[in-house]
C-alpha cells in the first residue's frame, strides 16, 4: 500500500494536441474519431466531477493552424508560465506547505517515422513531400516538456506511441531527493501511457465514436466498468483497467496499450493517484436541466417563473441531490430517493422559463449550391421555431443517388449527438413517395425524408424504433405547394418535432422497414471479397461497402497487390491491379491505388481522377482478391 502523500496544494494542467485535418496532404486520413476523442477528454479534464481543472490551466491544440516549430513554442511558454504559477503560489504559502505540480498531455492523431529513426507527431499542417519538416518532432516536445518541474503525464493516442519512450529517458530533475519517495509520493518525474507499441499502428474503427484506445480511455474515467476502491486512477490502475475494456471488446483485433515511466530517479509517478471516476448519478446544476429536458417537452408545463426565480430554484435543487446523496450513504436511503424526487419535480415546473434545449436539425439533400432550395428549407424551419439550430451535412449528394444518400448519412449521422433531427431529400418523385418519419433505437435520431432507401444504411446499422407515415394535417404548412414535396412538408414537420411535437400524431405508424438498396455489408465468396461502390467523392475517388476487416479475413493487408474487376451495366468490365497502401502518395501520378479511408476500401488514382478514367458510378459490383 502507498503511504499518504505529504500535506500540499496541487497546480495542475494540461496540453491537448493533435489534428483530423490536413488540407496540405492529400491521402492522409482524416478521422472524425480523433476530434470526438480530443474533445471528450478536455471535458473529462475541465468537468467539476473528472479533474476540474481551470480553462486557463488548458492549452488547446487540436487542429492549430500554426507552423510545428510555433507549436512547440506555444507548449514550451506555456510549460514555463505553469512553473512560474508554481512559484508564485509557493511563495505566497510560504515554506510551510509544498506545492506540488502536474502536467498531462494528451495527444490523438497520426504517429510517423517518415523515413528517419525521429519519431514524429503530424499536425494539421503537415505538408505533402515536406513530411518531417512540416511535422513535430519528438525529441523538440519531450524538450518542452521536460522544461516542467513537477509531475509529467504523456497520454499518447496513435500509431507507434510507444517510440516516445526514448526520447523521455533520461529527464531527471535532480539526485537531491535523498529518502524522500520512501515516504511520499515523487514530487517529480515522466510516465507515459501509449496507445501502441513502438512498431504497431493504433487502430480508430469506423464504427466506433472514439479512437479505440480513447474510447476505452474516456470509458474507464466516465465510470463504465468497475472504478477502483478509492474512486481515484493511477495511470497503472487506469493502463490496466483500458487493456481489460479492450480485450473485452475487441479480443485479438484490439491495440495493445503499453505504460511506461522513463524517469523514476524520484520515484515511480505510475502510482500516483490522479484521475478521478466521473461517478454515475453525480450530475452538474447545467446537466440536471438537460437531464428534464425531455421530461419537460412531454409534459409540456409551463411556469409562470421569472428566470431568477428559476436559477435560485435549480440552486437548491443541486443543493437537495448532493445532501441526498450524502444521506443515502450514511442514512436512509428514502429519504434519498424522496429527495431526487422532489428535484426532478421541481425543475420540470422550472425548466421551461429558464432554458430550453431544442434538438439539432440536419439537412441533406441533393439540391445544389446554386438553387434556392436550402434557403427555403431553413426558412420553413426557422419562421416555425426561430430557436432552432440547424447545421447542413450537405446538399451535393449526387443527383437522384439513393445509394450515395444513404452512404452519406450512415456516415455523418453516427457522429451527430443523441436525438438529432434529419431531414433528407434525394431523388424525390412528389410526395406519392411515401413521406415518413423514422426514430432509430441506438443512436436514438429522427429521420425525416421520403421512403425511397436513402434510410436504408441508418436503419440497418442503428436498428428501428419505431416508423410513422406523415399524414397529420397539422404538420402541412399553409399555401402548401412544395412540388418535391421536401421543402414545406419536411421543413415544418421538423420544426414542430424540435418545438415537442408528439412522434406518435405524425401519421399512422408503419410496422415494418423495408429495404430497397443493395445491403451495406460485403461479402466473402471464397478468395474473393464481393461488394459495390457506394459513393464518389469530389476528387473521383471510390468508396466501396468493403471493409478492412473484409480484406484482413483474406489475409490481404498493406503492401499487397489486389486484383479488382469493376462491373456495371452501361460500359464493359474494368479490371485492374493496384497496390494496397497507406496513402495515394505511394504511387506514381495517375497509377490506381488503393487505400483505407475510415475502415472501408477507396479505389483511386495517384493525383488523378478514377472516376473519369474508368468511368465508374455508384451501384457497380466491385470484385476483389489477392493479384496472382
């Protein structure tokens, strides 16, 4: 068992960095993962229930459009004012009690060598050709960093995280310690907690909201699985809770995270405790007026309270949970139960006066930039709900596409938060098309569109809730003459469904889904991986349904030269070989390749154009195997 630590006041910050974006380098996979997980562990860090850690105490990072070597500049002023903080503050307590500082930095993105033994981080500028002078070095952050005179925590997200090790080796703080670490915890020192081994790519599945190793990460400190007796991690409970979560779900296929502490010469830091279990049930004053939200639009109560009647009234309610809290452990927990009760009651009469969350509204539509549609659109929804928050996914989906429609909102839908409204517009033959409202079961989202297929992916990925014909003459605009039948009908029944509009009035309720594009899913047949193309994007390349995963069953990976046969009904086979590889820059100009982008095969060409040159559309049949 560790000793107690010795009587101090604790500095702590943070550094979080990295990027999804590279407009400098074509072929560098963006991943939406990386930004959900960047920001999931900065709300864990500044949240009153994780670390609570000051906002001026944060340096944020992710996706900075500044230079490399302004970044590390950026790190290194900042680690410095923290060391000046430190001194300030002891200075202020005096010699009587020790300060102690720590420093974590988070970073998720892509991890390189770029053909040097430096181990290199890819910022968003990161340039093609230009890769290790466009990127961060290492051993310049681990001399940032090591500029900082208390405790150093190094969460590394990507791939071959683990080459770090070396250039933190060696950060020693001074030899003066003497028996100090025999009876408290080391006021100094580095650990590092890595994604993945020194050789081996950390992994960002598709289907997952996070980074795999993030997503475990973010879990074990929300309090998902079994905290640890205290309620409070050392980075090793917390490594070793992270590899139990991924082994759980992901077996053989999951990374294989490594902790490390480079600098022990005052003792190990890895046992330290440091991140607290964001407990369940634990909620801020904010999140318990989120959490009656939908309590409140169902109900549809309205209190005559002024919004300062309201906020003293929510204060006592936060005061009320936390002494319910408090008295379920020690006392009677009724009186606990009785006490929750009472809030929610309370805050349900109080919520509508004093803030009102309405749900997101996404468009996609295959309208254009240049027809007013859209604009139309968002006026029908907003001259309902003035409040209403509406964001576009996009309205170039390719003209009457169904299949590229509904690829695209599987997509971008997956990262949208719980109970989005869309609304989707391809290929619309009037309103005869059967206009519906779809809710999925998890994520639980609303889907507005025609029944044509373009919800087909959604459906089939997300499961069905439940599914109703619109057909309520109180959602049909006046001067109803939309001719697509989009604009007016989908534009108000959206609104209304944000303002709490009841789903079950919309129409009558249709029990059954029914399929009508090509599946999602590939298919194996023998040597051979059998799928289709399911979207083009603006550069020409191919996106098929066919997953990594698909091609690893194969034995097929990276480097691997791969026979693909393209086959539509309007023009004759394509059959072509092409390597597998990490980027388009592996290739020659114009030569074909073949990538990963976001866990699924793309077919394209070295700085050219696949679609034009073969010409390909979506819906052709996509045959692949290992070229002999």
């Amino acid at each position: 068992m560790l000793p107690l630590e010795k009587p101090e006041r604790k500095l702590r910050f943070a550094i979080i960095f990295g990027a999804n974006k590279f407009p400098l380098y074509p072929g560098m996979v963006e991943k939406i993962s990386f930004e959900a997980s960047a920001t999931a562990f900065k709300d864990y860090l500044l949240d009153v229930r994780g670390l609570n850690l000051p906002p001026s105490n944060l340096l944020w990072l992710f996706n900075d459009s500044e230079p490399n070597s302004n970044q590390i500049i950026k790190m290194t002023e900042f680690v410095l004012a923290a060391n000046k903080s430190k001194e300030n503050q002891q200075t202020a307590l005096g010699n009587g009690t020790e300060v102690q500082s720590e420093l974590i930095v988070y970073y998720v993105g892509h991890g390189a060598y770029w053909g040097t033994n430096d181990f290199f981080l890819t910022p968003t500028n990161v340039r093609l050709q230009l890769e290790s002078a466009t990127s961060i070095r290492f051993p310049d952050l681990a001399a940032a960093i090591r500029k900082f005179t208390g405790r150093k925590y190094i969460i590394l997200d990507c791939c071959f995280a683990a080459a770090a090790v070396k250039d933190l080796q060696g950060d020693h703080e001074g030899k003066e310690f003497g028996n100090y670490t025999q009876q408290y915890f080391p006021v100094s020192g580095t650990a590092l907690l890595a994604a993945s081994s020194k050789e081996s790519p950390a992994e960002a599945p598709d289907d997952l909201e996070y980074t795999m190793f993030s997503q475990a990460l973010i879990g074990c400190l929300m309090g998902r699985i079994e905290p640890p007796t205290n309620l409070v991690y050392t980075m090793e409970e917390l490594h070793g809770a992270i590899v139990k979560v991924i082994q759980s779900n992901h077996a053989l296929d999951g990374v294989r995270p490594e902790i490390h502490a480079p600098s022990q010469e005052r003792g190990d830091i890895t046992k330290v405790p440091l991140f607290p279990v964001v407990r369940a049930g634990a909620s801020t004053p904010g999140e318990l007026v989120r959490d009656v939200a939908n309590i409140t639009s169902q109900l549809k109560l309205i209190g005559d309270i002024t919004p300062q009647t309201a906020e003293r009234t929510l204060r006592y309610i936060w005061k009320t949970r936390q002494y319910g809290r408090l008295v379920s452990r020690v006392f009677w927990p009724l009186i606990s139960l009785l006490a929750i009760t009472a809030a929610i009651v309370a805050s349900v009469y109080t919520y509508r006066a004093y803030h009102r969350v309405s749900p997101l509204i996404a468009l996609q539509t295959d309208f254009g930039s240049k027809a007013p549609y859209m604009a139309n659109l968002i006026g029908v929804i907003q001259s309902i709900n003035p409040q209403a928050k509406v964001t576009t996914i996009t309205s170039e989906i390719a003209d009457f596409d169904r299949i590229d429609a509904a690829w695209t909102l599987w997509r971008s839908s997956r990262v949208y938060p719980e109970g989005t409204i869309f609304i989707v517009i391809t290929d619309p033959e009037g309103i005869a098309t059967d206009p519906v409202v779809i809710r999925t079961q998890q994520p639980s989202h609303i889907f507005i569109g025609h029944n044509n297929g373009c919800f087909d992916y959604v459906v089939e990925k997300y499961g069905l809730a439940e599914m109703y014909r619109i057909a309520s003459p109180d959602l049909t605009p006046p001067h109803f003459e939309d001719l697509y039948g989009g604009v007016d009908l989908f534009g108000s029944t959206a609104s209304k469904l944000s303002l709490g509009y009841p789903l079950i009035q919309v129409g009558p309720k249709i029990e059954t889904y029914k399929k009508q594009l090509p599946p999602l899913a590939a298919t194996i047949q023998g040597s051979q991986v059998i799928g289709s193309i399911v979207n083009i994007d603006k550069f020409g390349n191919a996106n098929t349904n066919i997953s990594k995963k698909d091609l690893e069953k194969l034995g097929i990976d990276f480097k691997k030269v791969l026979q693909v046969a393209i086959q539509d009904q309007q023009n004759p086979p394509t059959d072509l070989r092409m390597p597998l590889e990490i980027n388009y820059g592996q290739v020659a100009d114009d030569a074909p390749v073949a990538v990963i982008d976001s866990g699924y095969l793309q077919l394209a060409l070295g700085l050219g154009n696949f679609r034009d040159k073969y010409k390909i559309k979506t819906a052709s049949r996509v045959v692949v195997s290992v070229a002999p």
